[in-house]
C-alpha cells in the first residue's frame, strides 16, 4: 500500500521537485498528445523544468500507446532508449499500454512507477518523498480527466471525451481507457476561453469516440459545437475524428453554416467490405458510409474528407479486400490513413478464422496507400491558384512558414513574423518534396 504524508511533508516533496528536469514522450494519438501537454504544464507548475536537448532528466515521462503490437514495441524500445540517456533518472509510464499491461512495463530496467493519468503529479511528489511508492497502480474506475494543452504546436488540443462503448472485435481501447465519458459544455468552454487567452487561434477538439459526447452528462455533441462556436479569439475548430453512425445531418449542416469549424472531417470507416465490417462489429455498412460522404459533400463541396482504414483483419480474404478496394475508389475522398490489423490480446477478432499473413498486409496496405497518394493529389490539386485563409506556424526550415487552408492543404510560404497567424496564401505549385503546396501570402494582407 502506499504510504501517506501529512501537509508538512507534502510540502516538503513539493519542494523538492523545483528545480529538477524532465522530458516527455508521447506515443500515439492526438488525444494522448493533449494529456502529455497537460501534465507537463501541472509538472512545470510544481517547479519541475522541462529539459533541453543535451540536458540530463530527472524524470521521464512516458504517455503509452497500445493500439498494435508495434506500438507496443515501439514504447517498450522508447523507454529502453530514455533509461540509457538518462539512467539516473525516475521513469514514469502512463497511458493505454500501462492500462493494459502494467506489469510487463513495471518490469523493464529503470521503470519506478507505472500510473493512471488521474493524479500522475501526485505520484511523482510521493516518489521524490524518500522514495515512498512501494508498487505500482493503474487504476481500473477511470475518472474523466481534462486535457487542454498546445506543448510545441500552434493548435490547441482539447479533450472533449474518452473512453468508448463499442468494443469493436478487434480493439483493446475500451479496456485500457474504460467506458465513455466526458466534461461537461461549461467546463470546456472555459478551458477554450483559456487558450483564447493565451493566444490560440486554432483548437482540435479529441476524444477517443469524440462523437459519443454527453454519456456521462447527458448533453448533446452538437450543443457542445454550438457553443464552443461562441467562443471569441477562436478562430478555427476541427473535429479530430467521429464514427459516420455519430456525424448526423444536423452537425454536418452546423459546420457548415458555423463561424469557426473548418471544412474538415475525418471519419473512421475501417473496411470497405460489408462482410468485414460485420466481423470488426462496426455499426454501420459501406451504403450507409457513402451516403454518409455524400451529405458532406452536398453541404460542404470543398471538404477534406480523411478516413481510417484497416487491412488484413481476420477474414478478409482477397476476394472481400477487392470489394473494399473498388468502394474506396469510388468514395470522394481526400485521403486515406492505412493500418494494418494486429492481433491484440483479450479481443474477439481472435476467434474469427482466416489470418492473414503478414505479406499480404504490407501488399495491401501499398495499394490503399497509393490509392491515397492519388486521391490526395488530385483534391490539392483541385485549389491551385485559389487563395485560401492558412494558419502559419515555425518551421525548421529557416525562412519557411508551414500551415494548414481552413480545408486542410499543407502550405509551405516564405516568410518571418507570422506564427501563429491566419492570413490570406495563393496556392501555388507542389513542393520538392511534395508534401505540400507552394504558397504566397497575399499583398493585400496587411500586418
């Protein structure tokens, strides 16, 4: 059990981290990126600075993903990697993978404490107390915990909801985020208002099933949208992702009729093969998905419309991924985001016959993403020569600006002075590396 500590010592443990280091790693999603940010800003508001690149870390702190195996991988390598740079320092791990597998993480070199997110600053406190955590906890009742952060970017992330209910076959998230939840209109209105305050211009709003807003206080996702629309100083919304089942009429109308929610939607489809969507226990088929893309497209044409697809899940033999194939040519889209299946412990998908060997999901994975690089291509090329709002942000480069058109184009200007800055850009041709498009901010745009 873990010992506790009356108000003098937990002075005394506060205290004693001013001053100290840490670094932060993020594995995953947006959401997970909002959480790290978030308890960056509580780490930094005990005293604790963050570190610099050649600085040693006193703390190191590690947000998980669990969504593959990869990922699985890649957070186990990352904190292998943290525990050689910084080998004196106290490593914490938290996330979906510590959810989940809190002991195979507790076990690796340098790892002291593996936590929820709920109180992580309290737990890193009571570490620095003489030691006093004698195990490591997850907790399994997961609170909503608020996420509204920016770390290094120029958009805000704020976490509208966590957890989901729909236990999709081949999906381990309910389990190492819990049931759905969320904060109430009120209470993310004011964490808006404070990014508004400190200079935010653009907020993405994420969630793990961003739509299912309003389980836990019965309101209404589109009620949220509504008056998050109201808030001044925001300039620019987007919706990070929501199930097509979620992204009723009465939103998609919304958004496009609103002051700030952008012309931008990503919406999960997984599978472009009914029998495949019924095997994943998906709530919905690919009629009910294109009429889904087609009310966006009637209420808002200039969209960019990106969606999730996943490869080689268990069952798909060739026949049922050329289904899926020629319905996701067919769909007007802009972009697809590939993933390949991985088997995941504890889900139901494993008991479903047909694996797909590991050759036929790279192959396949290669195909949808060419079929996204061609559909990407043509939706840029679509607005060359039109001006378009674009929020610019720092680059490495120096002399370049890189942002985003209020439809989702990556531009690419030269210019100085306009972080953080929506003006007018003329969309030009693609760029060397051709991930985006040239740029040139317009001369009416005065600072």
């Amino acid at each position: 059990m873990r010992q506790t500590m009356n108000y003098f010592s937990y002075l005394c443990s506060v205290n004693a981290l001013k001053g100290k280091k840490a670094v932060y790693l993020t594995l995953g999603c947006k959401l997970n990126f909002a959480e790290t940010s978030t308890i960056q800003q509580q780490m930094e508001a005990a005293g604790v600075e963050t570190a610099r690149n050649g600085e040693v870390a006193d703390i190191c702190i590690v947000n998980t993903c669990s969504v593959t195996e990869v990922a699985d991988s890649k957070s186990r390598q990352a904190i292998s990697k943290l525990h050689r740079k910084h080998p004196e320092a106290h490593i914490v791990v938290t996330g979906c993978y510590a959810q989940l597998h809190p002991e195979k993480l507790a076990a690796l070199e340098g790892v002291d404490i593996v936590v929820g997110k709920e109180g992580l600053l309290n737990n890193v406190i009571s570490l620095f107390h003489n030691n006093v955590i004698t195990e490591t906890e997850t907790p399994k009742a997961q609170p909503f915990v608020p996420a509204c952060a920016r770390g290094e970017r120029t958009r805000f992330f704020l976490k509208v909801q966590d957890g989901c209910d729909y236990f999709c076959t081949y999906c381990t998230i309910p389990f190492a985020r819990g049931r759905s939840r969320n904060g109430s209109i009120a209470s993310l209105v004011e964490q808006a208002e404070g990014a508004a305050r400190q200079g935010g211009k653009e907020i993405v709003l994420t969630g793990v099933n961003t739509g299912d807003f309003g389980k836990t206080t019965g309101e209404r996702f589109i009620d949220l949208l509504q008056a998050l629309d109201r808030v001044e100083g925001i300039q620019r919304y987007r919706i990070s992702s929501i199930e097509p089942n979620l992204l009723t009429e009465d939103i998609i109308r919304f958004c496009s009729q609103s002051r700030a929610f952008m012309p931008h939607f990503h919406i999960p489809l997984q599978s472009g093969s009914d029998e495949v969507l019924r095997l994943m226990h998906r709530r919905y088929d690919t009629k009910f998905f294109a009429q889904k893309i087609d009310e966006v497209r009637k209420y808002i044409p200039d969209a960019f419309i990106g969606v999730d697809v996943i490869v080689g899940m268990r069952g798909e033999t060739d026949e049922l991924f050329a289904q899926a194939y020629d319905f996701m040519q067919a769909l007007p889209v802009s972009q697809y985001h590939v993933f390949s299946y991985s088997e995941r412990p504890g889900t139901k998908a494993l008991q479903i016959p047909g694996k797909v060997s590991p050759k036929q999901k790279h192959e396949r994975s290669q195909q949808i993403l060419s079929l996204s690089e061609e559909k990407l291509h043509t939706y840029y090329n679509i607005y060359k020569g039109q001006t378009r709002p674009v929020l610019l942000e720092h680059s490495k480069s120096t002399g370049i600006l890189h942002g985003f058109t209020d439809n989702y184009i990556r531009v690419e200007v030269q210019a100085k002075g306009l972080d953080n800055t929506i003006v007018p850009v003329a969309l030009g041709e693609w760029n060397e590396k051709g991930d985006a498009l040239t740029g040139t901010v317009s001369l009416n745009y005065e600072l």
